[in-house]
C-alpha cells in the first residue's frame, strides 16, 4: 500500500521538473554542444557553408594561440591577458576595501550609524545598467571637454585638458575602477551577513581575552567568514571572465586593444567582418574550461584549509575551556 | 590612584572617537563617490551643450531640459519610448516565466523522492556556473534552426530553466515548508498541482519577491545576448540604446547624451530607493545560503 504511494508520488517530481528539463535542453544543452562541435568545422560567413568537420579539426584552436603575421602575441592570448589583469586589479581592491567595510560595520565598539543609508548608497552603482555607467564615465571623461577635466583643471592639476581614453593606462585604469566602484558594495554587504552570522560568543571571549581588533579580525573573523569569501571569489572571478558591457561601451576594447577581453574578442570574431562563427566557438570553449579549472582549484584551495583551520580553531578552543576549567 | 586610572580609560575613548570620526570620513567620502556621477548626469542633462562647454560639472539644474528632449527627439537613433517598451516586455516576460517555473522545479526536487533527482540536482548546481558568453555562437546559430531570429521569444523563453533561481527557491523551501501541509491537502482530496498553486506558491511569498526583483533588474540591465540577437531597430532594449548614444550625431550634443543616460537610469534608481530594502537583504540572504 504505502509503496504504491509513493511510486505515483514520484510521477510528479518528473513532470513538474520537465518544463525546466525541456527549456534548458532547447536554450542551453544544446547550444553549449553546438558551441562545442561548431569549434572544430568550417562554420564561418555570412550565409555560412554546411556544417562540416575542418581537415585539421584542431585548426581553429590552434589559429587562438598562433602568433600575429607580424609576430605579436595573438588576439584571443591578448583578450585572456587584459581580462586576467582588469579583473584582478579590481579584485584586489574591491575584496579588501569590502573586508575593511565589513569589519566597521559589524565592530559592537564602534556602532557606526547610518549603516542602512551607506549600505544603499554604495549598492547604488550596482543596480544601474552597465552600459549606462560605461557612457557616462566615457562622458565624465570627455576630451577636450569633460567634467573630469573641468576639475582637474580648476585645481590646477593640469593645464591642459587630457585625453584619457586615448591612452592605454588610464583606460584601463577606468574600467577597473568602474569594475570596483560597482561591486564592492554587494560585496560588503555579502561579508556584512557573513560576519554578523558568526557566533558572538566567540568574539565575546576573545575580548575577554583582551585581543584586539586586528586580532579579531585575523585570528576570528577572516577564518570564519572563508567559505563566503569563496563564494564572492568564485561568483567574481566567472564575472570578471565574461566582462564585456563596460570594455564594449567605453572604449569598444581599444585604444589598441587595451581593453578587449575575451567577450569582446568572441563577439567581434563572430559579428564582424569575416564572421568567423568557428574561431569566437573555439573561443569560448577555451574560456569555459578555463573557467571550470579556475574555480575548481579555487574550491580546493580553500575548502582544504577552512575545514583544517575550523577544527584546529575548535581544538584551541577546547584547550582553552579544559585549561579554564583547571584554573577554576 | 584614581587619576591613574582615568588616564588609560580617557585615551581609550578618545582613540575610538578617532576611529569613528575617519570610518564616518571614508564612508561619507565614498557615498559622495557613488552620487557625484548620477548627480552630475542629472544636472547635466537639464544643461545646454553651451553651458556644458563652458563648465562640464554642473551641480545645479539647468533651464535646458526641454530643448534638450526635443534634440533627442529629433536625432531619432536613441529611442526611449521603444527601448523601455521592449526592455518591459522582455524583462516581465522573463521574470514571470522565470519564477513560476523556478517555484515548480524546485517544489519538483524538494516534495518528491525521484530516481534522477540527485543528477539532476547536481546538473542544476553545474550549470549555473556556466556564463552565457560561453554558450553564445551555438545559441545564436540555434535561433536559425528554431526560425527565431531576431525574435524577443529567444530571450525570454530561455528563463524557463533559470538555475539560480531554483537553487535559491529550493533553500527557501526547505527552511519555509514542512512537508506535513502537503500531507493534509492530500488527505483533503486536492491534486499535486492545485496543492503546488494554492498552498505552496503562498508560502513562497517572500522568496518569490526578491527573486522577481533581481531577475527583472538582471534582464533590464543585460546588453550582451540582446545585442546578439536583436538586430532590427524595433525590437532594441534600453541598453542597446544607450550604446547608441556613442554614435556620431552626438558628439556634439553634450546636454542630449546625459538626458539620454538620465532617462535609462532615472527608473532603475526609482524602484531602487522604493525597493531598496528588500533589494539590500536579497543580496545578503543569497550569498549566505548560496
């Protein structure tokens, strides 16, 4: 009786998850395995040929690596190289501008009011659309005439207006801060709830213990809050992978590629001029798995060592509480 | 004896005013970092391109704002009216598509014993790692095959099967739904799929809402597929106009090109602020139990 039951109950966890099923293999199974095979043929044109595999399948792989005719590391390196350091150099900055946030906001010392309002305001880059805040910083920058340079010139910084998104640097430098300026909000907000989560009593006996805040926040809240920060790691490092809207929209990846990632150069590859479907597929199989080894090693490194820290942080506190008990 | 002891305890407090004073210093410095930009695009849009040329910072409004709605107006390329009819439509049509079918995948694997689940839990898990740009080509040579080029259909469609949100419902639901409910709609004689409707979409409220928000917001904000996939002037979205305000005709128009940003922002930062705290605890309850 009972197991008839739940055999007919099975029935319905098919068909409530089948339009998911059906949905995902229309719209993302088998476009990731089109990507996949269309990498290896000689899918390219406008009106492209019928599908077939390239005599040399590998072709269009190797093609991403090849040096340019006139010897410079290829596009598709230069995108993987300029993504690489746009996101780190934003990273850096963002995680700890956010930790340092974090640990105010949550210091029961210190009580920093207002923290509603500034959680608002410092999100507020992040709900805005990104094409929107890239045109606007390409506008805030204008040359010769640019509010930017409106100020630097009334501080007398400079003389003559300057020409930022002319030159390779301070392009650069300007989708990095936009990438910072958006998203360190969302991610003191994320370490906010992560630290708040952590169990008071812990820092209540540390400060009974007399550590102070540095202690605090290296020997208790940084190991505790880990599994978040890799979450944040992880979600970022995917993000700042597929970067395309600000590069496109500030600079469309120049001055001399300088800011072409590695989206930009599937979607140039692909949607310009001699449309080579094949490449930009090549392209992004190359960075799914680059993709798919970054956060793998991520969560290696770092679920190893929390797990290893935890227990070690429960042995000491063991000692402690046994030590205590003797003292008592 | 006394005044020892005060002594300590008096450069303690002064030392935490200190740290009070600069956490308020940084915070306040970088609250005007996240306004100045909106602001200026604000002012500036209710500026005329002279006064722009004269002084680029404008902290003050101008009295420019409706001849500069009527160069935009004249210019054509940006569009407003048909960027936010069509962002509308696709961002709504994606969010309702998203969430029910979400709320009924992950009722599917928190409700019911079945032999694939765990496969395909763990594919649910998998995919949502998997950015768009590594899907594109094929995606966008599958919309020949399925004759929906150019089509809003292939952007909204697609958020059937949305991971995230599953994966989120899903958490939700095992801290929100206890299976004895179920139990007694069976016992009362209601169907698996009224049960799913009635009772259990209910309780879902509170998840339902800060998903729906971040979904539309991502699918308002999103350039990339859109870009690929619309190539008719008709179907645009709000953010593939404002690229258009990169063109040419506007290099001059300084005052036109911040109305234009001005009228793509202006709604987001509207719901923003009504929605603000709903928005604010949505990120922090995702990132906990993600």
């Amino acid at each position: 009786m009972r197991r008839k039951k739940l055999v007919t109950y099975s029935k319905y966890g098919y068909l409530f998850a089948i339009p998911f099923i059906v949905a995902f293999s229309i719209f993302t199974l088998y476009p990731i395995v089109y990507t996949l095979i269309i990498g290896f043929t000689n899918h390219a044109g406008i009106i492209p040929p019928k599908l077939a595999i390239l005599e040399d399948p590998l072709e269009n792989f190797k093609y991403l690596f090849k040096k340019t005719p006139s010897g410079k590391t290829s596009f598709f390196l230069r995108g993987l190289s300029n993504t690489a350091r746009i996101w780190v150099i934003n990273f850096i900055p963002q995680i700890s501008l956010a930790l340092i946030l974090a640990a105010w906001f949550t210091d029961n010392r210190v009580k920093v009011r207002g923290q509603g309002f500034f959680k608002v305001v410092f999100y507020l880059p992040n709900i805005i659309t990104a094409a929107t805040i890239a045109i606007l910083f390409r506008s805030l920058f204008g040359y010769p005439i640019g509010p930017i340079n409106d100020l630097l010139k009334s501080l007398h910084i400079v003389k003559d207006p300057f020409f930022f998104l002319n030159k390779i640097t301070p392009t650069r430098a300007i989708v990095e801060f936009i990438q910072f300026w958006q998203w360190y909000g969302s991610t003191m907000i994320t370490l906010i709830a992560a630290v708040i989560g952590i169990n008071p009593e812990i820092f209540e006996a540390s400060e009974i213990d007399g550590a102070n805040r540095m202690q605090k926040f290296f020997k208790i809240t940084l190991p505790c809050i880990r599994p978040i920060l890799l979450f944040t790691l992880v979600t970022s490092l995917i993000g700042g992978l597929s970067m395309f809207d600000i590069p496109m929209c500030l600079s469309a990846g120049g001055p001399q590629d300088s800011t072409m990632t590695v989206a930009i150069y599937i979607y140039n590859e692909a949607f310009s001029k001699p449309y080579k479907y094949n490449r930009a597929a090549a392209a992004s199989v190359i960075l799914f798995f680059i993709i798919i080894i970054c956060s793998s090693i991520l969560f290696y490194l770092l679920r190893d060592k929390d797990a290893a820290k935890l227990q070690k942080l429960k042995k000491a506190e063991l000692k402690k509480a046994r030590l205590e008990a003797k003292g008592a | 004896m006394a005044n020892n002891e005060m002594a300590p305890m008096r450069s303690k407090t002064k030392d935490s005013i200190l740290f009070k004073t600069m956490i308020y210093i940084v915070c306040v410095l970088l609250a005007v970092l996240s306004i100045f930009p909106f602001w200026v695009m604000m002012m500036n849009s209710t500026r005329s391109t002279a006064q722009i040329m004269a002084h680029a910072v404008g902290v003050v409004p101008g009295k420019d704002l409706m001849n500069n709605i009527n160069i935009l107006k004249k210019l054509k390329t940006f569009d407003a009216m048909t960027g936010l009819k069509n962002s509308f439509i696709i961002s709504a049509g994606v969010t309702i598509l998203s969430i029910y079918f979400s709320s009924l995948t992950s009722y599917a694997i928190f409700a019911y014993e079945w032999k694939l689940k765990k496969i395909f839990f763990a594919m649910v898990m998998g995919i949502m790692m998997v950015p768009g740009t590594c899907t594109l080509i094929g995606f966008y040579r599958a919309c020949y095959q399925y004759h929906l080029t150019n089509n809003k259909l292939m952007l909204i469609l697609p958020s059937i099967a949305a991971p995230m949100t599953v994966f989120f419902l899903k958490q939700y639901l095992e801290g929100a739904l206890s299976l004895e409910i179920v139990e007694s709609a069976r016992i009362d004689g209601a169907g698996e799929f009224r049960t799913f409707n009635t009772i259990v979409l209910p309780i879902m409220k509170p998840a339902l809402a800060t998903q729906a928000i971040f979904t539309f917001v991502g699918s308002w904000n999103n350039l990339f597929l859109p870009l690929v996939i619309l190539n008719d002037k008709k179907n645009y979205t709000m953010p593939i106009m404002v690229k258009l305000l990169n063109g040419d005709i506007y290099k001059t128009e300084f005052g036109c090109v911040y109305l234009g940003l001005t009228m793509t922002a202006l709604p987001l930062i509207v719901i923003y602020l009504l929605l603000s705290k709903y928005i604010i605890t949505g990120i922090a309850l995702g990132s906990v139990k993600g």
